[in-house]
C-alpha cells in the first residue's frame, strides 16, 4: 500500500522534481551512458547474426495469460499441430492473372462476394481443430508467434535458444503479408474458388466516411439500404445475416458505424474527443498516415529494425533491442480502438486489442491486408523529403533479412517454408490491390496546421532524468550534420539520402500495459490537448499489451511488472526532417527540444509505473 501510494505522488512530482535534478552531473552522465550504449551496440554486431528460421516445429509453450488474484498461472495453449506430411518449401505462383484484393466498403452491396465470404469463413470455423486450416488455428498461428510460444531457430534448424517473436521489428511486414496470404489461399480453396481475395479494411481512405467505419461485412447484419432484398433463412425478405463473422466478436460497442476509427484514437481522451466533428477526424486521421508513412523514407523507419539470431526482445540481461517501423506503430491503433478497451466481464480481453486473441476476429485479416497494401504503396511514394529528395524508398537488402525463414499451413494443410525475399513482391504472389489512388493522394498531400510554436529556448526546462512519466516531458536533443560514418549500414547512396530522426533508446515497456505517445518537436508546452496535427508533431508509438488486461479491479492486483521478462526493451525512433523543414530549422547544428506527451490509458495495466525508463535520447540517420 505505502509503495503505490510512494508511486503515484512521484508521478505527479516528476516535473517539479526534475528542476531540481538539472545538474551537471547528470546531463553528463546521460551522455556517457548514451555513448556506453553505442559502444556496445557495435561491439554486439558480432559476425554470428544469423537469418532466423521462424518455425513453429519443436518446443512450445502455452502463452501466459495475467495473473488474477485467484490464480498465478494462467496460460492459453496456441501450440500448432506438427506437420503430417514432409515440410515443403513454398515455390512462387505461375501468374497468369492478379488476385484482385477490393475495400470492404465497396463491397458491402455485392451479394455474391458476401455470400462467398461468410460461406467460406464458416466453411474455415466448421475445420476440426486438428486441422491447421480451421479458424481455431489460424488464429493460433498468431498468438503463437506473437506471444513467444517458440523458440527461435537458425536455419539449420537448430534453436538458438531466445523465444521466437515476429513484431517489434522488419519480419512484421513480411509475415503478417504470408499469414493473410495463406488465409486467404485456405479460405479460396474451401470454396472452390482460387480468385477469391480477402477484403481490406481502407481505414486509411478519408474520401470515402464509410471506409474508416467497421465495415460492414464485419457486422451481424448487412445494412446497406442498397442491400437487394433476397429470400434466405432469416425470412422471404429479410436481411443477410453474416453467420459466423459476428458470433462471439467482442468488440467495443461504442465504436460501431457510423462511427469512424480515429487513427490518433486515445482512449483517455474519448470523452473530450466524442464532440469530434467528422471534418475533424478526417484532417486528423490524414496528417496520422502522413506522419507515420509518407514521412518515412528508409527501410529502417517504415519496416522496423532488424531481427537475426542474435535478436531476443524479452529478456533482461543482455538484451537486445525491437524496434517497430512507422507502418507497425500506426497498425496498432486500430486494434485498440476495435478492442473492449476496459471491460470487467472480459477479464483477459479476448478481441482485437490484445494480440494473444486478436486472430479470432476476422476483422484482423481485413486490418492486415490494408497495412500490407500500404507496404506496396509506401514503395512507390516520392522522396521530397531528405536534402537529396531522389531517395528510392525500398525494403532492406540485408541478407539476414532476406534469407529470413517462416513457416506456415497452406490449403492443403501443408506446412511451407516461405523465404522473406519471396514475400516482398505482392504481383509475384499472385495478387495485387484495387487502386486508391484519389484516397491515397490525400495523405501523401496532406499539409499539417501550420502554427508554429513560440517560446526562447533558453526558457525550456529539460528533463536529464530519461524517463517519460505521466505529464508532458521535454528534452533536449543534439543534432549535428551527417558524415560519411552515418551512412554505414543505410540504403542511402550519400549523405543528402539520409533521413534524419530522434531515437529514444532502450524503453522498457511493460509487456502487459498499453503505452502511447506522442512526440513534438520544438513545443515545450504541448499538451494531451494538443492537436496532433500540428508543424511540431513527428508521430506516435503505441504499444498493445500483448497479453492482457486493461481491467480495473485486477489492475490494483497486479504484481508482476517487476519480473525482467515482463518488460520489452524497444528503440522507438521518430522522423523529423519534415517536422524541422516546417519549423524553419535548417542549421543542422541547431540542438531542439523533443517534448513526449504520454497517452496511457487511465486505470489501465500498469498506471501503477513510475515512468518508463530509457537509456538515451539520439539523433539518428537512417
Ligand atoms: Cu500481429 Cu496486427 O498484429
């Protein structure tokens, strides 16, 4: 009791404390932990980094679920059936045509796709549960490998020992695209049909307002005046029920149509953002997808960073380090919004706002093919943002990351092993996107507000202290030009190609709680108020609690955020060569102040933290 009371006030102390902490002393200590962290971020490149073989053959444990007061060990069992058959390795499609993937939002008013849809879906959740194909395990392959059930393995198939984790880094892209890819592949065989595509969920597109609701195809009922009346099983005119699609989805209720997902969606906020016009979602949601794609030019920002057998992102002693890409962070947002957010009669959040159980609701398989589909557009977007504004924007050509190994279950319940360099083309799969071009064409263009803001520097007080705590934190960052020794390990071909970003590193982030913040540059006096759509804004992290629980009454029961291995140890890197274009600092010299604005949910996991910690604030080409 004393302990969280000790917590909470020193929450609310951070600030004042930190004038007092300002010395000398501390500011160089911080930057001799800074450099310390350099070193042996060099001396850890050894030569024995390896591409990884994510396999979900051999070892496999059940992913551990909260704690509850009742009960210390909870677990869910995500564990695949092995492979009948020998392993097979995946050979690319003969193309003769494109799979063509439409927005669920078109498609609300074709019958025929609909019914295909549901049919095939019930067809996948009728599979026996030894079947690797059934919706059961589908949904498995997810929490599996987003839960560290495996143990990572080297390509000779011998385990290296860390457990096997598919986000925080570049395998996101890539194997989320293999996973639909399968689904979808399994889904068409169920129904004879090898065209069938899986609809994506365009929350990106603000042309169209119904294109960022829950589309419709998700809902029980379809409920488009459009929809022709039919004669089916729910009366000579009665709606299409989506039969198996809706049963035992939990989603949050507040969150249906005509309700529109806000891509900077906070749910401490949702109250005061509930008198949100549409217009200002819309400008909202559009400088989101500006910030947190088209601003990012490397493979680094967009993808993530690397992932190789010298990768294990749980453990403490020794640990390295995930970093997710701008594509990842932004992707989170929608889970959470689909989510129960805190709801005590679902103790473990079995919906999309948690990973473990994200995979059993169909939306997930929508969600993802709208962030793949953004992948490939992310590809084709023009530069116009580093000095040399010639950059081609491309996916790493790291053999460990090409020679990256996944496996899945194919429609024939076979399990394949799928190579990361042929993923990285979506026509050499066989399918491809119906174009967005005028929705798209909104973000790529969008111009935030362009208020700048006003303050003397020499007036800011800046936290040496690197923790981000509860209120708004400011600190200082220092910025030099960029050499020759920043290009190493960039796809850029000179030192104009260089994208520049802030990074903070090593934030430890409890496994368990939800985190969001934002990050302003130059703007001392931001606030959970301020509009993201600001000049000063860079973009958002958010963290999804990849195990459970937001509850309220377990919160104050918790107890294991002290355990190392609930921790995940992040970089997480904004971009700002725009944001400092638009506030007019062109001297690369010119030190500014990177002011953190957290969005933690209120009462959620983990309200109890002091701060999360990090070990350095770093200007960073990539
Ligand atoms: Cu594996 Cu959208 O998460």
């Amino acid at each position: 009791m004393g302990e969280r009371a000790m917590d909470k006030e020193s929450w609310g102390r951070s600030r004042a404390s930190l004038r007092i902490t300002a010395t000398g002393r501390k500011l160089l200590w911080a930057s001799y932990m800074c450099s310390i962290v350099l070193v042996l971020q060099y001396l850890a490149q050894p030569a024995s980094a390896d591409p990884v073989l994510a396999s979900s053959v051999g070892f496999c444990k059940p992913v551990r679920l909260e704690a509850t007061a009742e009960e210390k060990n909870r677990s869910v069992q995500c564990c695949l059936p092995a492979p009948r058959r020998a392993i097979k390795r995946f050979k690319l499609p003969h193309v003769h045509h494109l799979r063509v993937r439409r927005p669920a939002h078109e498609l609300a008013n074709d019958v025929e796709y609909v019914n295909k849809y549901n049919l095939a879906y019930e067809r996948m959740n009728a599979l026996p549960a030894d079947d690797p194909r059934s919706f059961l395990r589908q949904w498995h392959t997810h929490c599996s490998f987003c839960k560290e059930a495996y143990l990572q393995r080297r390509l000779n198939t011998s385990t290296t020992g860390y457990p096997l984790q598919l986000h925080y880094s570049w395998t996101f892209l890539p194997w989320h695209r293999m996973l639909i890819y399968f689904h979808e592949k399994i889904l068409g065989s169920l129904i004879n049909d090898p065209d069938f595509t899986l609809p994506f969920w365009n929350w990106d597109n603000q042309l169209d307002a119904t294109a960022g609701q829950i589309p419709q195809i998700f809902l029980p009922y379809q409920q488009s005046n459009r929809w022709p009346r039919q004669r089916g099983r729910h009366g000579r005119y009665g709606k299409i029920r989506n039969t198996f699609l809706y049963e035992g989805k939990r989603r949050n209720p507040n969150h249906m149509p005509p309700k529109v997902l806000p891509l900077t969606f906070d749910a401490s906020l949702e109250k005061e953002r509930a008198n949100w016009t549409h217009d200002q979602i819309r400008h909202a949601n559009l400088g989101q997808v500006y910030e947190m794609v088209y601003n990012k030019v490397s493979a680094r920002e967009y993808l993530g960073g690397p992932y190789d057998t010298n990768s294990n992102f749980t453990e403490a002693v020794n640990v390295t380090v995930g970093e997710s890409g701008g594509s990842e962070s932004l992707h989170n947002t929608a889970h959470e919004w689909v989510g129960m957010l805190n709801n005590t009669a679902y103790p473990d959040n079995e919906d999309m706002g948690v990973f473990t159980y994200a995979g059993r609701d169909p939306i997930f398989y929508s969600h993802h093919a709208n962030v793949d589909r953004l992948w490939n557009v992310w590809k084709a977007l023009p530069d116009k943002i580093t000095p040399d504004g010639h950059r081609v924007r491309k996916d790493y050509d790291d053999y460990d990351f090409l020679e990256t190994e996944f496996t899945f279950y194919d429609e024939n319940a076979d399990m394949v092993i799928v190579k990361v360099k042929d993923t990285l083309e979506s026509n050499k799969l066989g399918y491809t996107y119906q174009p967005m071009v005028e929705a798209d064409s909104l973000w790529i263009n969008h111009k935030p507000n362009g208020t700048k803001p006003s303050y003397k520097r020499s007036d800011v007080r800046v936290s040496t202290s690197n923790a981000i705590g509860r209120h708004p934190t400011s600190f200082k960052l220092r910025r030099h030009a960029p050499t020759a020794a920043d290009l190493r390990g960039t796809q850029a071909q000179n030192v104009q190609q260089l994208s520049e970003g802030v990074v903070f590193e090593h934030v430890r982030v409890p496994e368990l709680m939800y985190v969001r913040f934002d990050v302003f540059l130059d703007s001392p006096s931001a606030t959970a108020e301020t509009d993201e759509d600001e000049s000063a804004y860079v973009g958002t992290f958010t963290h999804l609690p990849s195990g459970v629980t937001t509850v309220t009454d377990l919160g104050q029961k918790m107890v294991h955020v002290e355990d190392d291995d609930m921790y995940r140890t992040l970089n997480i890197r904004f971009s700002t060569s725009l944001a400092l274009k638009r506030l007019g600092v062109t001297d690369w010299n010119t030190d500014v102040t990177v002011t953190v604005v957290p969005r933690f949910r209120p009462h959620g996991y983990g309200w109890n933290i002091k701060a999360l910690t990090f070990s350095c604030l770093r200007q960073e080409f990539t």
